[in-house]
C-alpha cells in the first residue's frame, strides 16, 4: 500500500472535517504520530487505523481501496453544484444530485459529507414533497451526525440550522425566533467567519421574524446591525431587503415619512441589482407614501 497516499487522504479527511492534528489524535496517539502519519513517513498499526477511520466517519477499508476514491476536490465540485440548485430554487435538480451521489463511498462512507446531502435532501422534503415533519428530521439528523464532542459548532451545521428556521418561519414563528436566538450565540463563539454572508442572513431573517411578531423595534435594531455588517464587508448582499425591511417597520408603525427614506434607499440598490420586479414594487410603494406624507 502507498503510505504516503495514506496519510494524504487522511489529512485531507481531517481538514475537511474540521479537525486539527490534535483533535485527531486525541485518545488514539500523539499529534507527532500524526504528522508522521499524514507526512507517509510512518503506516499505523490496524487498530489505530481503525480509530483514525472511525473519528473521520469513514469505514477503515475506505484506506485499502485508495486508488479508486474519488478525490475530496470532487466533493466541492458537489457541494458547488447542490448550492447553485438551491439558491435558485431548481429542488428537483437539486435531489437528483443527492441520489446520484448516496451510493459513493465518498459521501457514504464519510459523515461530513453525507451531512451535505442530508441537509439538500431535507429541503427537497420540506420544498417539494410538503412532508414537514419529515423534513425537519432529515435536517436535525444532517445537524448532529459529525458531531465531535466537545467542538464548537462550525458553519455547514449552522447553515443547516438556518434552513431548519426557513422552516420554522412558514409554520411556527415562535419556534423560528428560539432557533434564530440559537443560532445567533453560535456564531458568536466561532472565531471568524469563512462565509460572511451567514451573519446577514441571520440578522435579516431576525428582523423578518420581530416583524411578523409585532416587534417592531427590535427588528429595526437587528436591521441596523445587518446595514452596518454589510457596509463592513463592502457588500450589498440582501442590503436592499435591509433597507425595506426597516422601512416596512416604520410603515406599520405610521412613520410614514421616515418609512420613505429607507424605501428611497432600498429602491437605489435594488436598482444597482437590475431587479426589476423589486424595483417596480419599491416604485409602487413610494407613491403610496406620498398619499400619507405629512409634508
């Protein structure tokens, strides 16, 4: 067997799952053992082996069968291919992705990357088939199944939870606020954020929640929070929704004029996006506020 493919594969399942040498190491051998492990310099005995297959989620014979696994960057190609169908809301094309890849050792044999299609089959579930309950164990399972006890949790199961709360929204808005509030002193303990739009998410979907409450104030301050996060990160990722979403709060609460300067501002990016539909309704909504201005 080549060693040094070994310990490549090896070190290239723990960075995807997350976990540094010590992680690894710990209750199976010492971080030195494997560095020289992944570096090929030394094979492991069968039973640390073993314990390395079982802490990565795969089976241990993934490691005899090397030559003919796919290689992780094709994992990311997946990854890539699940997030376009899911941002654009192609579910169908999007679960026959999953199928597809449900019998590659890859994703089979791996716990974080079956994680990835548990959580594009929990949406199929919950988008297309309006099997609710389903849905959300399919997700809550994608969540937990690459828990490491003890770790933090990273940014696929957040993102997983924001799609659990997605749910929530459309049926239960009490349970969504919860989840939110979870999710947001989840984020706060990770020490950056590779994906920054995460953030904006969360503190939109916040905001959308308090509205629809009658919360009225603090979805604006979470809206404020979202326009300054995204002014720092030079983006106008959902800046639009931002501005409207507090300028729909002053509507409800009959600040007619003030509602029309966050409108105003909301019209200018949806503008810079080209998004027609969002452009005509923001137009439309302006109009109306001349009818209640008080100047």
């Amino acid at each position: 067997m080549d060693f040094a493919a070994v310990g490549k594969k090896i070190k290239e399942l723990r960075k995807n799952s997350g976990l540094s040498q010590e992680e690894l190491s710990e209750g199976i051998c010492t971080q030195a053992q494997i560095s020289k492990i992944e570096k090929g310099l030394v094979f492991p005995y069968a039973s640390t082996l073993y314990q390395i297959s079982q802490k990565l989620g795969v089976d241990v014979n993934y490691f005899f069968d090397i030559g003919t696994t796919p290689r992780l960057d094709y994992v990311q190609e997946v990854f890539e291919q699940l997030q376009i169908m899911r941002r654009s809301y192609r579910f169908k094309e999007m679960m026959d992705i999953v199928r597809a890849e449900e019998t590659n050792p890859l994703f089979s044999q791996n716990k974080k990357n079956l994680q990835l299609l548990l959580w594009h089959k929990g949406i199929y579930l919950y988008e297309v088939e309006h099997n609710t309950d389903e849905a959300l164990k399919t997700l809550d399972k994608a969540v937990h199944i690459a828990d490491v006890k003890g770790k933090v949790i990273q940014e696929r199961e957040i993102e997983i939870q924001l799609s659990i709360a997605a749910i929530y929204m459309r049926e239960d808005l009490s349970q969504a606020l919860d989840l939110y509030k979870e999710i947001m002193k989840n984020v706060q303990v990770l020490p950056y954020l590779n994906d920054y739009t995460i953030k904006t998410r969360l503190y939109f979907n916040l905001a959308r929640v308090l509205t629809n409450l009658n919360h009225l104030q603090d979805s604006n301050k979470y809206c404020d929070e979202a326009i300054k996060w995204c002014l720092k990160n030079d983006s106008i990722y959902l800046l639009g929704q931002m501005h409207y979403q507090k300028g729909y709060n002053l509507e409800l609460a009959n600040q007619f004029d003030s509602a029309r300067v966050y409108m105003e501002k909301a019209l200018i990016f949806f503008e810079i996006q080209n998004n027609e539909k969002l452009v005509n309704f923001m137009k439309d909504k302006i109009k109306q506020f001349s009818k209640n201005s008080t100047t």
